[in-house]
C-alpha cells in the first residue's frame, strides 16, 4: 500500500512539472517590470544631459513621445510583435483632451538648448515636492487647435498633462532674447505651480478667485465672473478694461474687440473676462518673474490697480509658503 502511495506522488509530480514546463513555454513578457520612465546614459551630449537630469531629480525629459518599445513574441503569420510605449500627455483618469496638439522638433541644437533651459533655469526654480514625472520638449504646442484664430487657437508655451508638462517653442529657444527667455520660464514655471496649489491649496486658491468675484455687480451675481463676456450693451457689468475687475489680461481663448474710438486709446467694446486658470497662471507669472515693485511700476497707474496689487501678493503669499516649507 504504501508503495502504491509513492507512486502515486511520483506520477502526480511528473504531471505538475510537466504542466508548469508547458505553461513557461508559452509565457510571453508582461511589460509590468519595466521602468519606461528610466533614461540611460550616452555619449550624445543632449541624451547625456538628459541621463543626468534623471539621475540627480527622477525626472525623465524627452524630446519624442514613444518612451520605448518591447518584444511581445511572434505572432501568427510569423512576424514579430513589438509594443511600444507611448506618453499619452492628454489623457486623464476621467477625460482626454482633443484641442490641443503639438509637433517634435528634429533640431538638435533646440533640443539642446531646451534641454540646458530645463535643468539651469526651470529645475532650480522648483521646490522638489512640485517636480513634474516627466517633460515633454516639443517645436511647437497649439493650444485650441479645434477652434480658429479668432476663436482663440494660439501657440502655448506648457501644457500640464497627468503623466508630463509638455514645453513648447522649442524651435524660440536658442535665439530667444534675455527678457523672452525670463517670461518662457516664468510661463511654464506657473503652469506646474497652478496645478499643485490648486490640489493641495483649494481653499487658499478660492479665497484669491473671490478677490475679482467681489466687483461683479449684485445684478450679475447668477454666474461668476469668470468667463464671461463683458460687452457695451450691458451696461451694468460693463467696463472698458479688464484692470478694472483686478485682471491682468483678458482671456487669450477670446480675444476682445477695440474701440474703434481712436479718443479712448486702450479701452474695448467687448471682451471676455478670463477662465480660473487663465488668471491664476497670469497672476503666477508676474510673482515669478518680477518683483514687487515692478508690479507695482507696471500697473500703478491702471485702474483697478489696488485690487490687482491684492491678488499679486495674495499669490505672493502662497509661493513663499510653499517654499519655505518644502
């Protein structure tokens, strides 16, 4: 009996081997195990640089959107299979966004040049907890590109996706003068800034958004100011410039129409009041790129300008928070 046994398991065992061995053979690589985001160092200036951002900051840069590819085995016709991994900078965990497009740049010096612009100017600027996963250098980033010109379809300078900040102009860079190359920066510095204080400073951000919200009139008070159009024949909400309800700019989504009134330089017969983001990132890279006093010379003139200077260091406020305690 006890013999039977043994044989038994004997047998038993040779069928689990036997399976297992035929099930390996079929196995196929998962993807799973690979770190798609690693940079590898090289010889080439550019992609050496690039190695060195990732090594030093865990930040992967890239000038091409296919982060790499994978052997996936044969398939029926005997051709082999290869996946490859794409950035996907557009899409989120609810949505995707199909406005917006953008091309690669084949020049190396640009992509060089946007390289060093990264790592010398952009990366010294940011507080480690605001590091972005990945960037994404591209020639040219076309915000709106479903809409026309006169709608608002307009070259961007940064697009902040889930997985990587996209930094176009890329092609700009290498002739760009002192005070373009300051302004870039300072862009695309605000554009990572604005997505962490609003994740983590809601209420703060709030707070800065109802700064404008209080000089809309009580008559217009069913919608926010945001977004909204501010025309002539509205005569309880209208007012000429956008200085007026504590805005830098009106929104670049919509442009605004001049008063063909050529006594009244610098006023408008309709314009639209920028988004939240618009005026948040507007405001963001005035702090990052001047001081106080430049603000202060800027638009000491504008009326509106009190509200303007209040948003200023209401900002002001949160950056310096968020780097002295980073």
């Amino acid at each position: 009996m006890k013999q039977k046994i043994i044989s038994y398991f004997f047998f038993g065992a040779i069928a689990f081997f036997s399976g297992c061995s035929d099930e390996d053979s079929n196995l196929q690589p998962s993807g799973m195990d690979v770190d798609w985001f690693a940079i590898t160092d090289s010889s080439d200036p550019t992609d050496h640089l690039r190695y060195e951002i990732y090594r030093d900051f865990d930040i992967s840069v890239y000038y091409t959107d296919t982060l790499g590819s994978q052997f996936r085995g044969i398939n029926g016709y005997g051709d082999s299979i290869f996946y490859y991994e794409k950035l996907s900078p557009f899409y989120g965990v609810t949505s995707t966004r199909s406005d917006i497009v953008y091309t690669l740049s084949c020049n190396r010096n640009a992509i060089h040049a946007g390289v060093s612009l990264f790592k010398d100017e952009i990366l010294p600027e940011l507080p480690a907890i605001l590091y972005p996963r990945s960037v994404l250098l591209v020639d040219n980033l076309t915000l709106r590109a479903d809409k026309t010109a006169a709608e608002g379809k307009r070259e961007g300078s940064v697009f902040q996706g889930l997985r990587t900040t996209i930094i176009g102009k890329l092609w700009q860079i290498p002739s760009m003068s002192a005070t373009d190359r300051k302004l870039f920066v300072a862009e695309v510095l605000a554009a990572i800034w604005y997505t962490h204080l609003t994740e983590h400073y809601a209420e703060e951000m709030e707070a800065f958004y109802s700064i404008s919200e209080s000089l809309w009139p009580v008559t217009a008070r069913t919608a926010s100011i945001y977004f909204q159009l501010i025309s002539s024949g509205t005569a309880d909400t209208f007012k000429p410039h956008w200085y007026a309800y504590g805005f830098l700019q009106s929104s670049p989504s919509m442009p605004g129409q001049v008063n063909p009134n050529i006594s009244v330089p610098g006023e408008y017969t309709m314009w639209y009041t920028p988004s939240q983001e618009e005026d948040a990132t507007q405001y963001l890279t005035a702090v990052l790129s001047e001081s106080e006093a430049m603000f202060q010379a800027k638009y000491g003139n504008a009326t509106g300008y009190d509200v303007m200077l209040e948003k200023f260091r209401h900002i002001k406020a949160l950056v310096d928070n968020v780097k002295l305690n980073r």
